[in-house]
C-alpha cells in the first residue's frame, strides 16, 4: 500500500470537538479498508492565499490538517464524501512518490551496506580518545597555585 498524506482544510470557526470528530471518521475510514493511520498534524490556523467562497460566504483564514496514513490507491475515490462536508473548505490528497518502505526498503543493496556500517561501528572508538593530550592543555605548576 502506498503512503498518502491527506490535507484538510476547515473553516475558522470550527470547534475542536467537531474537527477531531472529522478526522476520526476519515481515519475510521482508513482503518474499515484495513490501512494504516501513521500520523496527524494540526498547523492551526492558516492565512489563505485567496478567498475560498463558500455557501456561506468567503474565507480567508482555515484550519489545516495533515494525515499521514497507507492505504489503497482507489481510496482517492472512496474520500468523495467529503465534499458534501460542512466543516470543510477543500481537502487534498497526495501520493508520496519513490518512497521506499517495508520490504522494498530491506531488499535494496545500497541500504543494507549502510546499516552494517552502522551495525559495525560504535559512537566513541577507544583510539580515537587520548586523554593525555586533553590533561597537558589544562595542566598548571604546581609553583604558581602556591602563590
């Protein structure tokens, strides 16, 4: 399944209750088609570049929301119903695109390679620490603490 993000954008005025109501029945949504809900993302409220108009009247402000989630490539056409959605300006959803996750991710050559070099190696090599040079800078005579 590939990754999406899902970007909503409500009207100001719009409590709380009745924006995480939303976001839960889109991730309810998520979950029946057996995806995976990743991530959300509230960014408050947002100055709009121009005016959304709506039956209501125009917007210039919003509230925007991001969901990360993997589901299905038809799911696009399964999120139709937002548009008969109240609370909500516009909403978008956008393909992450050569994403390499899951088992694509752990069959590739270049990658393996690298986790081994982190495998292999430690933060702090012995050798490299020399604790001699660290003690000459801050040494002082024993003849000038006297005085």
């Amino acid at each position: 399944m590939p990754l999406y993000d899902c970007m909503l954008l409500l009207k100001p005025h719009v409590k709380k209750e009745n924006l995480m109501d939303l976001v839960a029945r889109v991730g309810k949504h998520v979950y029946r088609r057996n995806g995976a809900l990743g991530d959300i993302k509230s960014f408050g409220t947002v100055q709009l570049g121009y005016g959304i108009k709506k039956l209501d009247g125009r917007y210039y402000q919003g509230q925007l929301m991001q969901m990360s989630m993997m589901v299905t490539p038809n799911f696009n056409e399964e999120l139709h119903y937002l548009n008969k959605e109240d609370r909500l300006l516009q909403w978008l959803l956008v393909k992450h695109r050569n994403t390499k996750y899951g088992l694509e991710f752990l069959n590739e050559d270049d990658v393996k390679s690298e986790l081994e070099k982190f495998q292999q190696s430690t933060l702090f090599n012995d050798e490299d620490i020399d604790e001699d040079e660290d003690d000459e800078e801050y040494e002082v005579n024993q003849d000038e603490e006297k005085r």
